[in-house]
C-alpha cells in the first residue's frame, strides 16, 4: 500500500472516532435530582417550586431558585446566568448541568411555556386553502 492511502485511512478512522466519542458525551437522558448525583451531566425535568421562591444575586451574577423534579423532591438549582425573561410563565423547566451536594448547577435552562393555542376554540380558526 502507499503511505498516503495508510495515512488518509489512518485519519478518516481517527475523526471519525472522535466524533463519535464527542458524540456520545453530549448525549444526556432525562433524569430525577436523585439520578444526576452520579452523573456528570444531567438534563432534569421539572417545574419551578414557587414556594420556596427565586433570587438573582448581582454579586455573583447567578439565578437560584428550587426546583422540583419529575418524583416531587424540590432541590436548590443555582443557575450560571440571569433569569431569564419568561421564567414565571414556564410550565416546565428543564436544567441541565450537574449536581454538587445537595445543589443542582445548572449551565443551561430551556422552558417550555404555555401556548396562547392550546385553550382556544378551534372554530376560531379558517382553514388554509390549497391551490
């Protein structure tokens, strides 16, 4: 064989294993607050517990709030950016980051938020036309 055939199948192999290792590292399941303590990222479904409330902190510049997950235990979830703008409207939340202790850091937050479509009356609404 020629070296540049080996060293080309040689490189092809070698990316290719690194995208599937990167890939397989990103991939996160959904998990309780219990589940993410032996994880290294976890992505946790849960709705915000407004009891116990939520603060933004200008000194650390860092979002904490409780919430509780899928199994209704409520933890402390410090969040790494401000809180974002529709936070109280959010029928659920899904952080995702790691647990330390007894606390949740999360690095990102998606919020799925109430559709202004899901209460209406579908006669509301006309039918597209094809054509």
């Amino acid at each position: 064989m020629k070296p540049k055939l080996i060293i080309g199948i040689v490189a092809i192999v070698g990316f290719t294993s690194l995208l599937m290792y990167n890939f397989g590292e990103s991939i996160s399941t959904y998990t309780t607050f219990e589940g993410a303590s032996d994880m290294s990222s976890a992505h946790i479904p849960g709705t915000w517990d407004e009891e116990k409330g939520a603060e933004f902190s200008l000194e650390t510049k860092k979002f904490v709030f409780y919430m509780k997950d899928e199994d209704g235990i409520s933890k402390k979830v410090v969040y790494s950016k401000p809180k974002p703008n529709n936070f109280e409207q959010a029928d659920q939340l899904v952080v995702i980051g790691e647990m330390r202790g007894d606390t949740f850091y999360a690095n990102e937050m998606l919020m799925k938020c109430p559709s202004k479509y899901n209460d209406a009356d579908p006669s509301q609404f006309s039918e597209a036309s094809q054509g």
